[in-house]
C-alpha cells in the first residue's frame, strides 16, 4: 500500500509520516511543493526521509502558482471580506492538485494531508483532491489523532522524529502571495500579537518610499520603470516594502467550518498590487463595470477562499474579470510609508477623464438650462415617491 502525502515540512505532516506508516503499514511517498515559501527543499526533503518518507518528490511549481492563481487574485482584486488576500486559499488546489499527479504516478488512490479538523484546508484539500481524483481515498491524520501540538512533540521525541522545536510555538503558512500566523497567545482576539510572530513586515527603514507599478492587461509587469516577471516583481516588493513594517493584516475571520477565527497575515507584494490594481480600475471603467466588477470579485473571493475552486461559477466569474481587464493597463505611483500606502498619482491609455470636461478653470460647462433639467430629470423618482408617501 502506497499514500502519498502533501508534505509541508512542518509539525503536522513530519509527525504523519510516522503515524501512517505505522497505522496502515504503508510505504508514505511525501511530495513538497514549491509555491514560493523560503524553505531549504534539500533540508525538508532530508526531514521527511529521518521520518520514514520511502520517497520524496519535490515539485517547483512558483510560475504556475503566479500565472494561474496568483494574477488572477490581483485580476480579480481578492480579498476576503475586504481583509485576506487569499494566500493559503490559492495554494491549495495547486498543491493538491500536484500530489494527484504524484499519486498517479506512483499507481495509488490513497492520498493524505495533514489538515485538523478545525481548519478551512481540509476543505480545500478534500475537494480538490475530489475534483480531480474524484475515487480517490483521502486519509487526514490530524483529523483522526487526538494529539495536540505539545503532544505531537513529544510522540516526535519519542520516535525519535526531526523536528525545529523552536519553530512549534506558532503555525506558520508560507508562500509567494503571503505568510500566515496561527496559535500560542494570537489566538485570543483581546492579545496584542507578540512582534515574535511576524518575519516578513520587521520594520528595518524608516521614512517612505515611493514605488511606480505598471500594469498590462490587469496584470503588474515593471516596479520603477524595471520590467519583470511575476515571481520576481511579488518577491520584490515582498522585501522591499516589507522592510518599511508594510503588509500586516489583523482581523477576526468567518470561518468556513464554522466559527470566527483570530487570522494574522503579512501580505506586502498583494496589499499593494491589489490597491493599486483597483486605482487602476476605477481610473478605466465607467461607474456601472465599477460596480458590477466590484460585486463579481466578492463572489469569485467567497468562493476560492471556501475551497470552491472548482465551481463552475468560479470559472464563469474569472473569465467575466478577464474580460474586463483586458482596459486595464497604465501606471500606478504610490507612496509607503510604515504600514500605510497612499496613491499618489495614476495614468491610463484608457482613461476616460478629460481634463477639457472636467477642469474647473478650462473646462466644459453645461448651461443654466441643461443643469436645471439634469436636476430635473434625476431627482424626479425619489421626489415623486415622496410626494406620494408624505404629502
């Protein structure tokens, strides 16, 4: 018996290899992929082996993760409940999907994750792994075990298992599009959270700092004039405006599973493009594609971050947005400074705004009778009705 399990390297899939090894007395093949976290792959793929990995796969996935998931989060403007800007969310059918591949490869349906029972991953695990291996058997250890993460130390020390007990005290998510934070004391909503947490937003400079983003067809291609590509550009900005303390998120979130969950995320490179991406949006479309945008990136945000990703309306969402964004290209300029940003200028081939109509020394006017009947015309509605309801 074969499983194959999506291996992060951290304490819950280090200490599943052991507990399904000797539960099923199976050969655990461990695959780790490489969505942009600053992990030593060679070191994590050592750790699964001192574990009783019976083969390790590591798969660089980082330009697939930024084109096909990555660009259309910044496309789509993604952020749920206006907040978090899908991070782990949109790794997670990408990972999955390649411990599929993997699973076929090596001819087994069994395939495991090291998801708790709490979380919103195992959703998002479990119904990718459906979706693309839809007779697959899903074995999730730390759904099963009753161990908690001091717990699952000491069985590590015990079977000997190679651990960093010093990097135990929280549970850390990484990759290219943001950092995740869970547990110890940020788990109650009333704590400050300890500086001890964040690595990505330690504030090293002080002042501001002005950065220009340009963006083709929805999608940011040149930081200050230098073109890059887009693992590149996010992993830029990530340490550039990181540096200024940039990027922190705090909120309380709804859970899929449930309940509302204290969530702490550094996100520098999607904070940044998706605010200058919606500058951007609002400079090009006329109010109504404003608005009407504005409600299909909620939903398509909704549905990636509750494990839909392969919903049907996900697609038809992201490919309405597509469209769209096909007008969006032209220059944002902003200006950083601690953990606040503010735009400080915008230019767009597309832009409608004229400075001959709306300029208040040279610009058109309309006439006395035009403004009145504009007047008019557009309040007649709600006079009306009011007339009617009040007298």
């Amino acid at each position: 018996m074969k499983i194959i399990l999506a291996y992060s390297g951290g304490l819950d899939t280090t200490v599943s290899i052991r507990w399904l090894r000797e539960s099923f007395n199976a050969d655990v093949i461990t695959v780790s992929v490489n969505v942009g976290q600053e992990d030593d792959f060679k070191k994590l793929e050592e750790r699964a082996y001192a574990a009783g990995s019976a083969k390790h796969y590591t798969i660089d996935a980082r330009e697939e993760f930024a084109k096909n998931y990555i660009a259309y989060d910044i496309k789509m403007n993604g952020l749920y409940e206006d907040v978090y800007p899908l991070s782990t969310a949109l790794a997670r059918p990408l990972i999955a999907e390649k411990t599929v591949e993997i699973a076929r490869k090596e001819n087994t349906t069994y395939i495991a994750h090291g998801s708790t029972s709490k979380g919103n991953d195992q959703v998002r695990f479990d119904l990718a792994i459906k979706a693309t291996m839809p007779n697959a058997t899903i074995i999730t250890p730390a759904r099963v075990w009753k161990m908690t993460r001091e717990d699952e130390v000491e069985y590590a020390k015990e079977k000997k298992i190679p651990i960093k007990i010093e990097s135990t005290k929280y549970s850390i998510d990484e990759n290219l599009w943001g950092r995740s934070i869970e547990g110890d004391i940020i788990s109650d909503p009333s704590k400050e959270v300890p500086e001890d947490a964040f690595e990505w937003t330690k504030k090293e400079k002080n002042g501001k700092t002005k950065i220009s983003i340009e963006f083709d067809n929805g999608v940011p291609t040149r930081i200050n004039g230098e073109k890059m590509n887009l693992v590149d550009l996010i992993r830029f900005l990530n340490s550039e405006i990181g540096k200024y303390g940039f990027g922190r998120l705090e909120h309380l979130e709804n859970r899929i599973v449930g309940f509302k969950s204290r969530e702490i995320y550094e996100a520098p490179a999607a904070l940044l493009l998706i605010k200058a991406h919606k500058d951007l949006e609002k400079t090009i479309y006329t109010p109504l594609e404003y608005r009407f945008k504005k409600n299909i990136d909620q939903e398509w945000s909704d549905l990636v971050y509750e494990g839909l990703w392969y919903e049907p309306l996900r697609e038809t969402l992201q490919n309405v947005g597509n469209e769209m964004n096909k007008w969006i290209s032209g220059e944002v300029k902003m200006e950083i400074e601690g953990n606040g940003v503010t735009i400080v200028s915008r230019d767009s081939p597309y832009s409608p705004y004229s400075d001959k109509i709306a300029s208040y020394n040279k610009g058109w006017y309309p006439s006395e009778e035009m403004a009145k009947g504009f007047i008019e015309i557009w309040g007649m509605h709600s006079l009306l009705a009011r007339k009617m309801r009040y007298g």
